[in-house]
C-alpha cells in the first residue's frame, strides 16, 4: 500500500503551473466528506453532536437538489441546498462551540449527544444511489431536547431525479406477509428464536440492491426492545418481492446521461477556489515527510478483485489546511470513504499563493488500490 500511495501523490505535485484561473473543472460526480466532533452549549444545557455526512455535490452531471433537501431535512429539519448551510443549521439547533474551562462541573442531567449521519451503501453510477440517514439524540433529564432515534435509507434515481423509499420499492404483498414462507425464513434469518418469537411487528425501512442480492434494513419490535437489522437475499431468486418500479431500477440497464457542465463549489470561505496559481501548495517538509505520512496509511477494509483507481479532489485553504474532501469518481462506498479519510488526513500544506498573497486552490489525486 505504501507505494501505491506514494506513485499517486507525487504524480500530483509534478503537474505544470499555469496562468491563475477560477476551477470550473466540469465533474459528473462528486461527494464531499465530512465528519465532526462539537461540544456545544445552548442556553444552560449542552450538547456534544457528532456528524458523518457523504455530502452530493453532483450526481450524474446534476446538483441533486432532493437528495441533499432529504439528507438536511431528515438530520435537521431544515431543507438546504449546500453543506456549509446544513452545518449552520446544525449550530443553530444545539448551540455554539465551547471555547473556554468551566469553574465547576456541568450537570450531566443538562447532556445531550446527537448522531447524525447521512452514508451511502450502495450505488450504480449514473443510475441510481442508495443512502443510509440515521439520527439519535440521547437527552439528560434536565435537556430541552426529546428522545429521537431512526435509520432509513433511501434510494435516488440519479436520471429522474426522484427519491425513493422503501414502500415504493418493495411489493404491497411481502408488508401483507403474502410471499413464500421462505422469503420471511431468509428475512429473519438474523434474529435469535427468542426475539423473532416474541416479535409484535416488524418495518421495512429501506431497500437497495448490490453485487447479486436485494438487502432489506429491517426494524422489528416486541414488547421489550427494538432490533434494526440487515439481510441479503439473492436478487434472481427474489426479485418478486421487488415493485416494477424497483426491478427496473435494479434490473435494467439504462442509456449513459449526456454530459452537462456541472462544476463544484468555487467558493469556500468567501474566498475564490483557483486551479493554477504562481505558486502551487506544497507538502510541509517536502517529499520525504510525504512518504512518512503515506508509510502510516492503513488498508481499506474491502476485498478487491484487481486494481482500481480512486479520484479525489481538495481544497487547500489560505491557511493551508485540507478541506471540502471529494470523491469524484466512485468505485465502493468502503473504497471511497478510505480514499476520502486517507486525503482528509493529511498535515496542513504551505498554501498556493497568488500575487504574493496566500489563496485557495483546488487540487486533484488519483489513489491507486491494489488487491
């Protein structure tokens, strides 16, 4: 893994400088990873929130406006159109950042700790995507917040532009328990005799397919406890259990999307994002202090079957720092998540400069992975 890291970085700092231009590099897909720990105070309680949101920037050559209002709405409530704006909505809701030492020790009974996270767990590029939306607030008693907790995923036709759930994938009859009795033996095949005994209920929360089987995100319930669980049932076999709406989304093959130009975001921080500038960004301490970094980098945790490639791309901030982290062309979500956590972690770069003057410069990585 060490070499194939270091052959893609270094390919990265060899490229020409050109004359300074705004990047308008047109992508036909593009997901921004971000990931947070906040302590935050609100009134007299506080709040600690942590988010891992997959961020769509473009699908199939599209902003992919209902899928980044579902992802906002269903973490916050509030619907948005860009992830800096999400991030706002969640300061608003739980408060701002704690800065400073405490003269004697919060009330633990004024805690509340909020999960949020938005991840995808399947795709079919330029077809369709599958997200996982997930939140949890655990409140104190002495928290103005109320109990929250949910997980659904959601499938995005990427050409129609249309969300769909569960109930507009899975046939009316496996909710009315009409199907084969080997279908519910495979569907609740996780659970132990115990829990699926003393079952009063079970949801169907999200469906989506990859490599060959349908999975199913499954909540059941009995008097006691309440179990989210996963199966996977072979796709062939089972594809009845499928609306016509989903088998022709996960059966067919569609024509390829004509290219549109779409581009990322330009600005970050109020300031312009630049694709060639005087003065490139550069790795603090040069190459060999790149290597030491890329020497630590861990393998991903997915089974490859030959060499892939992944392509990312980041902003280095004026103040050097590695933000707004994408993927832009997709191989496994494990993979692209890997690659985007591999770039997110990098140390602060001596930042790109223009006129003498620090700047914002957007920079592009292949990865190579090898099995």
């Amino acid at each position: 893994m060490k070499k194939i890291f270091l052959a893609a970085i270094l390919a990265l700092f060899f490229s020409s400088v050109q004359a300074q231009s705004v990047d308008s590099r047109a992508v036909s897909y593009s997901v921004r990873y971000e990931k947070e720990h906040l302590f935050l105070q609100k009134d007299s309680g506080f709040n600690v929130v942590d988010y891992d949101i997959e961020w769509p920037e473009v699908l199939g050559y599209s902003y992919a406006p209902e899928m980044k209002r579902c992802i906002s709405g269903n973490l916050t409530g509030m619907t948005v159109l860009t992830f800096d704006s999400l991030r706002t909505s969640i300061l608003q809701e739980y408060g701002t950042p704690v800065t400073g030492m405490f003269k004697t020790i919060p009330d633990d009974r004024r805690f509340c700790y909020v999960t949020a996270s938005a991840r995808i767990v399947a795709y079919s590029p330029d077809h369709w995507i599958a997200y996982s939306i997930s939140l949890s607030v655990n409140p104190g008693k002495l928290s103005k917040f109320k109990a929250v907790s949910g997980e659904r995923v959601v499938v995005y036709d990427i050409p129609e532009g249309r969300l769909l759930n569960a109930q507009d994938l899975v046939n009316a009859n496996v909710v009315e328990r009409n199907e084969p009795q080997d279908f519910y033996d495979n569907l609740f095949a996780p659970l132990d005799d115990d829990f699926f005994n003393a079952m009063l209920g079970c949801e169907i929360e999200g469906v989506w397919a990859e490599e060959g089987n349908i999975y199913f995100l499954v909540k059941a319930t009995t008097a006691k406890s309440t179990r989210v669980f996963t199966s996977a049932l072979p796709l062939s076999t089972y594809a009845y259990s499928l609306t016509r709406q989903g088998r022709k989304l996960f059966m067919k093959r569609r024509e390829a999307l004509s290219p549109a130009v779409t581009t990322q975001p330009q600005v970050i921080d109020g300031d312009s994002i630049y694709n060639n500038v005087e003065v490139n960004p550069t790795f603090k301490g040069g190459d060999e202090a790149l290597k030491q970094y890329m020497s630590y980098t861990t393998k991903p945790g997915v089974m490859l079957n030959g060499p892939v490639k992944e392509y990312t791309s980041f902003v280095v901030g004026k103040d050097g720092k590695i933000k707004d982290v994408c993927i832009l062309k997709p191989v496994h979500p494990v993979l692209d998540r890997h690659a985007a956590m591999t770039v997110k972690g990098m140390p602060d770069f001596l930042p790109g400069r223009q006129n003498g003057k620090p700047v914002a410069v957007r920079m592009y990585m292949p990865i190579n992975y090898r099995p």
